[in-house]
C-alpha cells in the first residue's frame, strides 16, 4: 500500500527518538500485545436479487510501545476471512469490495509524541469524530492517513487539529483520495474543540475543511440533569451544516455533499436498569450525510439501518430503549428496542418505517454475543428488507 513519504520519514527514524530516552530493546519489550477474534454472521433478507448471506472470522492484533513515555508507536492489523457457504457477500461489506474475498488490512501504524496536555500522532490512524470514525459495525474499520494532534492543557477544553491526506474504507486494503463520499484532492483538515467547563453542559464543534470536495461544520450541545445517584434526565441538540463545493462535490451523494442542513433534537431517561430517549431529525438539505467522509456519522436517528441521515430532506423520529437484565452468573445482558418513522419532503425520497432489536450478552470482561435484528417497511416501490447479524467477539 503507498505511503507519502512526509508520512513516511517518522516511521523511519523511531528508533532514534526512542534511543533518545532508552534502549531500543528495552522499550520493545515493555510494549504490549492485545487482540480480538471476532465471528461475523450477516443475513440481509429482500424480496429481490440483492439477497445476500456471509460469514466471516478475523479481528484484529494489536503492538504498542510504553505509551506512557514521550514518544511511542503503535502498529495493528485487521483481518475478515469468509468461511462457509455465503450470497452475494460483497453486499455484506464484511470482505474486499472489490473481489468480495478475504480482507487484511494494516489499520493502525504510527508515531506518537505525548507531552503535557498534548498528543501528537503521525501515520496510518483510526479516528472518532462525527464524520471521520472507525465504523464498529464491521470486523474491518475505516482508518486514515495522515496527522492527528489533541491538547487538553487548557482547562475543561479539548482541542482536536487533523490533517487527513489519505483514507482506507472498511473494504479495501490500499489508502487513497477516495473519501465516503467523494474524492478529497489536497485532504481533509479538521479542527475540533469540546468544552466541559458549564454546569451540566458539554459543548462540542468541529470543522472540516475540504475545499476540493465540500467542508462541514457541526455544533452540539449534551445537558444532564441527575435527579439522583441512578436516575437522570438528559437533552441534546446537534446541527450539521455543509458547502463550500469543490471539484468533486455531488450534492444528491447520499453519504455526504455541499447541501447538509441537518437539525437533530434527543431528550431522554436514563435509570441504572432502563434508558429511553426521543430521537428527532430534519434535513433540510438535499445532500445525504450517511457516511460523511468516513464511517459513519454519528447523527442522533441512527439505528442499525435504519437513520434519518439520508437526502432528499428527510424527516425522522426515533423512539430507543434499552434495558439491562440482573447480574447473573452468566454475565450481563442487555435487551434493545428502536422504533423508526421516517417521511421525506422530496418526491426523489424514501418513506419508510422500521423496528429494531437486539440482545447483548457480555459473558465477561473479554467476552461477548451480540445479535441485531432490524425489519425496514418501505411505503413506496422500494422492497421490504430484513437485516440479521450475530457476533461473538473474545478479546486478549
């Protein structure tokens, strides 16, 4: 896979920056190896051709060095091997797009500077922002190529500064120009700032500046109330906003384009058994901002297929409620309920209703079962479609 050489030189030299502080051998060997095996069954059920089945097994592997020193590295891979007999399994998105075959992807690879309040990381990354994240919704995530920099010296304030000059999607081994939604010419600059310092109140922003695709600016704002140590009412606002076409902008690109105008309001009750929340969204744009640049956005209407993040002006509400079991001898369990109604203002949309359930059970710290379930009733010619997945994931 090709790598910029301005990318490339920190991973040449590391050894002499971690010379500078101890023996190259000695900083190896207090590095420390963790890892996931991860089973992957996915059913996708419509009432066409585009009925698809796989099966995959893979995780991932994980080195770093001592982290807590100045400078640090870190390298892991991610693997998607299908076994049994599948469908269509390209449609899955669990393989290589492109073959519909196995995936081994290097997913992490870089060096990091930690001083005071400060981490600097150059390389092959994987991000958590709004509209660049790692997607866990698959064993093979997004990542990029690039450099990420966070400061939390000042007070109650976190300060993200990323420049983002290549991408790797969930389905392809080779990092590139192709973003989620579009080809990103010079790259992606992002700065983002998250303020905790209010009573009750986070706020956070980000920017993304693409000028050869589209940029975008998000503002959200969380709101607690506990009412005591296990009950509390929370409320959140979010707006999403994007323009500024480049060259490569499509603006009906139901992953992102230059005509985001994306309101979203959640109000919820959370218990120590029982949360529920009222999930609302209003695109006002025609552009959609399913996946954004990478992964997917994290947008208040979001289920497992279901999610109010699509173009042509859609509309949604969203009920979702998860309760946990007791504590028993066999773990904790968790039961999930969504309820989705979505109606668009434009003639070129999909109406559509759907209900979503899933049960967790985490066996203990390293290990889990996970099954979803989602039925998507289209009100129009669109089929109806059913989506089932099971994964057992064992950490080490």
């Amino acid at each position: 896979m090709s790598m910029r050489l301005h990318y490339l030189w920190p991973l040449l030299f590391s050894p002499a920056l971690l010379m500078a502080e101890l023996d190259i051998v000695e900083v190896l060997t207090e590095g420390t190896v963790h890892g996931q095996i991860k089973f992957f069954s996915y059913d996708i059920d419509k009432a066409s051709d585009e009925d698809a089945y796989a099966t995959a097994l893979g995780g991932y592997l994980k080195y770093s060095t001592d982290t807590n020193r100045s400078f640090y590295a870190t390298v892991r891979f991610h693997t998607s091997q299908p076994v049994g007999s599948s469908l269509n399994r390209e449609n899955t998105a669990l393989f290589n797009s492109e073959t519909g075959d196995q995936l081994t992807v290097n997913s992490e690879a870089y060096i990091g500077w930690r001083g005071s309040g400060r981490i600097l990381r150059i390389g092959n990354l994987m991000l958590n922002t709004p509209m660049m994240n790692d997607d866990t919704t698959r064993i093979v995530p997004w990542s990029y190529q690039g450099a990420a920099y966070t400061g939390e010296a000042i007070k109650d304030t976190k300060v993200q500064l990323y420049h983002i000059a290549q991408i790797r999607s969930h389905t392809s081994d080779t990092y590139n120009k192709e973003s989620a939604s579009g080809e990103i010419g010079s790259g992606i600059t992002m700065l983002g700032i998250q303020y905790d310092g209010f009573d009750h109140i986070d706020v956070q922003s980000y920017y993304y500046y693409a000028p050869d695709l589209y940029s975008t600016f998000i503002v959200q704002a969380d709101y607690e109330f506990q009412i005591d140590k296990d009950n509390m009412i929370c409320a959140s606002v979010q707006y999403f906003n994007s323009g500024n076409a480049g060259k490569f902008a499509e603006t009906e690109n139901k992953n992102g384009g230059d005509d985001i105008d994306l309101l979203a309001f959640k109000v919820g009750y959370d218990s120590e058994d029982f949360d529920i929340s009222l999930n609302y969204s209003q695109n006002f744009g025609i552009s959609g901002i399913v996946k954004g640049y990478g992964g997917l956005s994290k947008v208040f209407t979001t289920s497992m297929i279901a999610n109010g993040r699509g173009n042509y002006k859609p509309e949604t509400w969203m009920l979702k409620s998860t309760y946990d079991f007791p504590v028993t001898s066999w773990g904790e369990s968790e039961l999930a309920l969504n309820l989705t109604h979505t109606r668009t203002n434009d003639s070129r949309g999909d109406d559509f209703d759907a209900y979503y359930l899933h049960f967790k059970q985490r066996f203990n710290i390293d290990t889990s079962l996970f099954v979803r379930f989602e039925n998507m009733d289209y009100k129009g010619n669109k089929s109806d479609a059913k989506y089932f997945r099971v994964i057992a994931a064992y950490n080490f």
